[in-house]
C-alpha cells in the first residue's frame, strides 16, 4: 500500500513540477491569470461588492481601487466569519481557521476553504516534484516520513469552525493521504503532551532501520528531536525490545492501548540499537538511520544558525526547504537541496513587492514580480483564496536570483525583528510592554534593554540584558524575571503555549553601566546615522552582546512540569 501511494504521489508530484516549471517562464501571465481569476470567483462576496471587483478588468486597476489594508480592517469580517456567516470573504464555506503565531502581538484567524486548500496541495505537489527529481539525481531513495508535528485542534468558534495552527490544519484535512507515507501511525500524533508525543513518534520510527525522511517545521525542533532520542535512549530500546510504551509516558489509557496494539517485540532492532549505544555512546539521527535520505525543514531567517549544528547529528544528509509559507499563504516552492532560495509560489497568489524606499509609505508604490532586482530588500504583498487582498503579513524577502524568468526569494526577516527560542515570534512589542509594566511594577528605571538567546543550548533560553540607570538598584532580581517570564505569557499567547513544554526558562543578566553606550556606538560605526538609530530590543545575533560585562546573571527555578518535559 506505501509503495503504491508513494508512487501515486511521485507520478502526481511529477506532473504539477513539470507544469509549475513551464509557467516559471511567463509569470507575468501567470500572475495576471491567477489575480483576474481570484477576482471573478470572488465578484460576489461582501468584500468583492463592497470593492466593485466585477469592474476591475487589469493589474493596474486592482492596484488603483484596492488599498493596502492592515489585519485590523479584516477582523470585523472574520468576527462574523466565526460565528458562521458566509459569502462575506470567501464564495466557499470555510472549513477551518488558520490562528497565526501572534508575531504583532495579537493572534489572526486566516480563512482556509476547499479551493485555498486545493491551491495549497498543488503547491506541496509541486515541492514534492522537486525533491523527487533532487533526490534521484543524487541516487537517494524517497520512502517513509518521520514527523512528530501535533494535530490538537485549539479550538472551536461559535459558528462550529475549528481552528489551531496551519500545520494542524493540514495534516488534518489531508491526513488519509499523510498516513500512506508516514513511519508511524497517525494516532501518535494525537498526543497532547509534546515530550509523550516526541518519544512515542520516535518509538515506532526507530523500529525502522530504513527510514529516509525526516520531517521538521523548523531547524530548531529538529534538534530538540536529537535531545530527544538521546536522553531518553535506554527507555526507547527497551520499549522496542519488548513491544511496549513505558509507564512513566504520559498518555490517556485509551490511547495508550490503541498505541501498543499496533507495536509488537523487535529483538534484532533492539540489539542493532543497543549495539549502536555501546559503540557511540549516543544514538543521533544518522546513526541510527544510516540511510536517511534527506531532511525537510524551513531555510532563511534564523534557520541557518541551527542548520550550522546539523552535522553533529545528521551528518551530510541533505537539507530540502519544503514550501516557504505562513497562515496567511504560500510564497515559495524549493526546488534543490541545500538551497535557502525557494522559486515565487506564482500559482498560489498575486504578489506584489515593496522595495525598501517606500516602507514608511501608507500606500506605497509596489513592483510585480517581473520588476524586482538581485540582491534588493522587499516587503512581500499576497492576494488568494483566504480573501485577503494585497495584505502584508510584515515578511522582508531578498530576491537572490531567478528560476527561468521567475524571482527566487529568501525569508530574512519579520518587519521589525522578531525573536525565536522554538517557533514563538516574540516582537519588539511584546518584550516592550513588558519592561514597561515591570518598570512600574518595581519602581525601577532601565537605562536600556535588550533580549537575546543564548548560545549553546536547544532550545536556547531567552536572555533578558538590562542595564540599570544611575543611581538604581534591583533588590529582587529573581522575582524580576518570573514577572518576565509571567507578564510575557500573560500578553503573548504563542509565547504562552511554547513556554508549557518547549521554550526553556529565561535568565536575566544585570550589564555592567555604559554596556549599552558602547553597542550604539558600534551601530554607529556601521554607518548608521545618529538621527536614524533604532535600538533592537530583541536581536538572534548571539554575538550582539560580546564583549559586555555581565555583572549579575539570575536563572528561574524550575517547575515540576519543566523538569518532565526536558524544557531546562
């Protein structure tokens, strides 16, 4: 059955590459089809009377009639959306809500339907296309997929529609097809303990030696995967050795007893793993699946700092990029391993790019995909089937390069910085109001801030940098950054959920005076101007800080959960 359905895959994902790659060649064409299409099946809706889009017969006209219009302006429309009421951005019923990580501060609801479901798949297809054809001009063969990605719905509206984040979106709404391919059963990703699902993703995954791919959403869980495997080593062999799931696991009795049905004893696994032990001292990914074929997970952004720890634990395996996407859409298709460019995803929306002159404009004069240039600095603009229209979602892409006439775009970074221990997207604005109230709270001035992660630990521990203004002093550190860590989750609901079983706890660091002083006049000698200077107040540059003396450094004491969950 897996080799029939991979084969079906294969030969479909083939097929949307090779057309995919014929429209690479007229995007112009493409983008125009696709926006006057989107148009027409949307003409009828509220928002598509409300803006006369039976009327709007070119590019130009969309961009002269249509503003640019923040999520805020949306939001009426998707409250009544919630609550069941229908045609008011989409034609089509809406089957689920895409809840974004709150990277602004405050959580969106993204419409998904049956046809931006449709335009997704194509998309996955065509990525699917591409690293078949990377994988065979490397002779790596493509089978099974381990992942351990959560399918926990977060919740229901009033109006009945269930919504959660996108990837729990789609592994739901396609899950018949995922679980031809997956190298463990679908059940194990209905864990809601994250540290209960990881180990038994991995329990049923380790009993194949022959596994080949490795699916991640980010670098960084990939290797909180590898601290996984390793610390809980002799319990996972153990558990393979007698075809059970360990008692300290924690798992509703229900489950558990669906779980072990489907295991049985591998005594030969367990001794090829055991042996493996004795002679490494460790058991990683390549390790024990010696002919991994590659590795799915997000390049740009911050994914090439944990990408550098890769080899320690995957040896050379190849990294693929997947899809470059967000809850709001899709932007990029990778088409090569070990590439951090992904090709402008021209079947999915209509993009337009702000080039960096024009970023403080309110309506800025935007470039189509055919007018961008090399090594230039863009906000990206999206309109598709969730009915948003020219919505910018604050993501800086640099074009560097092109696939056939097509742009091939990187992620850089969130307009205005956004910092990460796992997949949170804490802001600027998040960590200000923060220090904010704490300043109140202990009646305490700050001469500066800023938080940074730190270096050798996965995930890293937010690091809270403050320098005290003259003349005051913190009598309380530790109680100073348990109200952090408090007030954060409190205002910061991604943050919130992360900190229960993955993002470690912060650690506040006292700077010696004139700390911050000496990082302005390092921003100065980068040739920015004086008049010009903003501070970060979050920075994933681990070396942003060197060289600054940490007078005092104060850790969290941990929690009962955090202790069970690995989260140090």
């Amino acid at each position: 059955m897996v080799n029939f359905a991979l084969t079906l895959l294969s030969n479909g994902a083939r097929l949307s590459q090779i057309d995919f790659v014929r429209k690479t060649r007229n995007p112009t064409i493409v983008q125009e089809r696709f926006l006057l299409s989107l148009l027409k099946a949307y003409q009828h809706t509220e928002f598509g009377r409300e803006y006369k889009f039976a009327e709007i017969k070119s590019v130009d006209e969309f961009r002269e009639r249509l503003p640019i219009l923040p999520y805020s302006s949306y939001e009426p429309y998707l409250e009544r959306i919630a609550k069941g009421e229908q045609n008011i951005l989409t034609p089509d019923p809406v089957v689920y809500l895409n809840l974004t990580s709150g990277s602004t501060g405050k959580q969106k609801l993204i419409p998904v339907t049956r046809q931006s479901r449709k335009v997704l798949n194509r998309a996955n297809r065509v990525s699917m296309g591409f690293v078949a054809e990377a994988a065979r001009r490397r002779g790596l063969p493509v089978g099974k997929i381990f992942l351990t990605s959560s399918v926990q719905l977060y919740g229901r509206t009033s109006g009945g529609i269930d919504y959660g984040p996108v990837s729990v979106g789609d592994l739901r709404l396609n899950n018949f097809l995922y679980q031809q391919v997956f190298a463990l059963p679908y059940e194990a990703l209905q864990i809601q303990d994250n540290l209960a699902r990881h180990y038994v993703c991995l329990l049923f995954a380790l009993r194949n030696p022959s596994l080949r791919i490795i699916a991640s959403n980010f670098p960084v869980l990939a290797l909180q995967l590898c601290n996984y495997l390793e610390s809980n080593s002799l319990d996972l062999i153990e558990d393979i050795e007698t075809g059970t799931i360990a008692p300290w696991v924690n798992l509703k009795p229900e489950l558990r007893a669906k779980l072990e049905n489907q295991l049985s004893p591998s005594l030969k696994r367990a001794a090829q793993l055991y042996q493996i032990l004795h002679d490494q001292g460790r058991l990683t990914p390549k390790l024990v699946w010696e002919n991994l074929s590659f590795i799915s997970t997000a390049r740009g952004g911050t994914s090439n700092f944990y990408l550098q720890r890769f080899p320690e634990y995957f040896g050379d395996t190849p990294v693929f990029g997947g899809i470059y996407s967000s809850a709001e859409g899709t932007f990029g298709i990778h088409h090569d391993f070990n590439c951090d460019g992904s090709i402008l995803a021209i079947e999915t929306s209509f993009f337009e790019f702000i080039p960096e002159e024009q970023w403080n404009v309110s309506q800025p004069k935007t470039l189509l995909a055919d007018e961008v240039e090399v090594g230039k600095y863009y906000r990206i603009l999206m309109s598709n089937y969730s009915g948003f229209y020219r919505y910018d979602i604050g993501d800086v892409v640099e074009v560097v390069g092109w696939y056939e006439q097509t742009p091939l775009i990187v992620f850089r970074h969130r307009l205005g910085g956004l910092l990460s221990s796992t997949t949170e997207k804490t802001t600027e604005f998040h960590v200000t109001q923060v220090m904010q109230q704490l300043q109140k709270e202990f009646n305490v001035s700050l001469e500066n801030f800023c938080i940074t992660l730190s270096e050798d630990e996965i995930p890293p521990h937010y690091l809270v940098n403050i320098e005290l203004a003259s003349g005051h002093t913190l009598n309380n550190p530790q109680e100073f950054i348990l109200e952090f860590d408090r007030i954060l989750q409190e205002i910061h609901v991604s943050y919130a959920t992360k900190r229960a079983t993955q993002v470690p706890s912060p650690q506040l660091r006292i700077m010696t005076a004139g700390s911050f002083a000496t990082i302005r006049e390092r921003l100065l000698e980068r040739g920015i101007p004086a008049s010009q200077l903003k501070f970060p107040h979050i920075s994933d540059d681990r070396q942003f800080l060197a060289g600054l003396t940490v007078e005092q450094e104060i850790k969290m004491p941990l929690t009962t959960n955090q202790i069970s969950n690995n989260v140090f």
